[in-house]
C-alpha cells in the first residue's frame, strides 16, 4: 500500500486555550492533547508534516516587547514569529516524541526554522488590516501611531495594531522538508506561517514586517512538499452553510467546485472559516487529492471518513 504524505495545521489555539492562562504547564497539557490524532496517524503509516498556528502567543509576546521596550531594544515581527516557531516547535516536538516512545514507535521528529516568500506589492502591504497584539484605550493611539504603527479600531476589543498579512507564495526550505519526510522523519514547519520574507532586486532574501496566515501557508506548503492530504484543524466538527441561521445545515463533503461556489457567495467568513476553505480550495487547484477540516478532538474520525468536511 503507497503510504501517503498529509500535512496537519494546528491552530494556536490548540496550545494557549481561551479563558486559560496560557502558561507553559497549560501548554503542554494542550499539546499533547492536539496531538493525540496526530500519533494514531503515524501509526496507521503517515508521512506526517505539522504546521502550527501562534496568534495567542503573538500576542503574549508583544506584551512583553511592549512593557519592556525602554530596557531592551524592541524585536521585529519576523523574529517573534522565529522565536515562536523555535518555543511552540521545541513544544511540539519533545510531546510528540514521548507518546510516540510511549506506544513504542521509534521516529523522529524535526521544527524546522521556515522562511515564507511573500511578495512586497501585496495589496496588504499598503492597506493592513490584521489585528495583532493587545487592545489599547483610545488616549494611547496616537502616542502608538508616532512608533510607526498603524491603529484601527477592533470593535467591542478597543484599538489594535495592524500589520500585513501577505499571501504567501513559497516556502524557502521546502527541499529540506521534502527531503527529511521522504526519509521518514515528522516535520515541524511554517510555524505561525512562516517567517514573511521577500526577494528583493538582488534575488536576496529580506525580512518584512507582517505576518501569513497560518492555513494559507499550510496550502504552499502541503504542495511544496508533494503532499497528498491537508487537514485543517479548528474548532467545529464540520463545516457549516448559512451558519447560525435557520437554514443551516452541517457539510460531510464538497466538490472543489462546489466549494468554490460557497466560498464566492460569502458563506466563509474571512475571519473564521474563509480562510480554512479557501487554503483548502489553493492546496486541491495545485494538484492536492484531498482536503479535510475538522476538529482537533476528531482527527482519526475524520481521516477516516467518519465525520469532518471532505473537499475534493
């Protein structure tokens, strides 16, 4: 039987739950939980390529840039997002290797520090509109905007910074990836999307200061690694039409087509599931077989055709 290669993108949530602290002994209770249906996978013979989300720890550690910034210089972005894949991989990486140790299974696992390409005209480079970080009082936008920042008002939340989110376009390591699953070991990659970067003229890789979303460059990665399956895990079971009005109603499957159609009527909300569905729609366009959201909780189930969304 021809194993497959699926690629699992775990959202930051799965690690810092809300109305939680979100310290590190909380963290690691909630990683080795996501990963339950990450190790039945591998034992049912996966190629396994997990990406995580970071939008809770992002924010966490603004806050300490923020309140620290007249003693130590203040850090860019791109190297939050690379701390962040480095703590959340390290994470990651040492919980799935003690279940996979505890059921006997000896593989190994690897957090690859990911560059994402993005390019410098993306329309949101000139108009950002990513919320990131904390929520701040009306008095304080003016003082944060003479840093450089740019302020919108999130409603019910106060006011917030908002930074790019380009559409990714590549993932610089995908080589190395490719080549350590075709080897057998479980990659760890694109953590919070990856590390933003751009070619500049030079064909020289720079850093920008955005952030990707996290299920878009599941997408690019899944097909620059020949990936045969995306899963996207998120809160729901399934996916639903016409959410929270009487007419909705719970998908167990969708053509590409049909998702195409659903996504174009504004069924997918940007900030929820659009952009699930629409890295979904990528992936299966750039010769993916299938595409799966669903549930951290219902991951085996779903693989298996028991419950979550099937695209394909």
């Amino acid at each position: 039987m021809e194993r497959k290669t699926v690629v699992i993108a775990l959202g930051g949530n799965a690690i810092t739950r809300e109305f939680e602290d979100g310290n590190i002994y909380q963290q690691f209770v909630n990683t080795r939980r996501s990963l339950a249906g990450v190790v039945s996978l591998i034992e049912k013979n996966y190629r396994v390529v997990i990406i995580h989300g970071n939008g809770p720890q992002v924010g966490n550690a603004l806050i300490r840039i923020e309140r620290s910034r007249d003693e130590v210089p203040p850090l860019p972005l791109g190297i939050v997002v690379a701390d962040l894949q480095g703590g959340m991989g390290y994470m990651i990486q040492q919980s799935l290797l003690n279940m996979l140790h505890r059921r006997g299974i000896q593989k190994e696992v690897v957090t690859i520090i990911t560059q994402v390409v993005v390019s410098p005209d993306d329309p949101s480079i000139r108009k950002p509109t990513k919320f990131i970080g904390p929520s701040y009082p009306k008095e304080r936008v003016e003082e944060l905007q003479h840093r450089g920042w740019i302020m919108k008002e999130d409603r019910g939340r106060g006011w917030r910074r908002v930074v790019p989110s380009p559409m990714p376009i590549e993932i610089v390591e995908k080589n190395v990836i490719r080549e350590l699953v075709a080897n057998d070991r479980i990659v760890i990659a694109a953590g919070g999307g990856g590390i933003p970067v751009y070619l500049d003229r030079q064909e020289k890789l720079e850093g920008i200061n955005a952030v990707i979303d996290k299920d878009y460059a599941a997408a690019i990665l899944a097909r620059d690694v020949g990936a045969d399956e995306l899963v996207i895990l998120t809160a729901v079971e399934k996916i639903a039409i016409d959410f929270a009005k009487p007419t909705q109603r719970w998908l167990d499957r969708m053509t590409l087509t049909e998702a195409k159609n659903y996504f174009a009527e504004g069924q997918f909300p940007e900030g929820s599931m659009g952009p699930k569905v629409r890295g979904a729609i990528n992936f299966l366009e750039s010769g993916g077989k299938r595409a799966v959201i669903t549930s951290i909780e219902q991951l085996s189930e779903a693989m298996e055709g028991k419950t979550g969304t099937v695209i394909e």
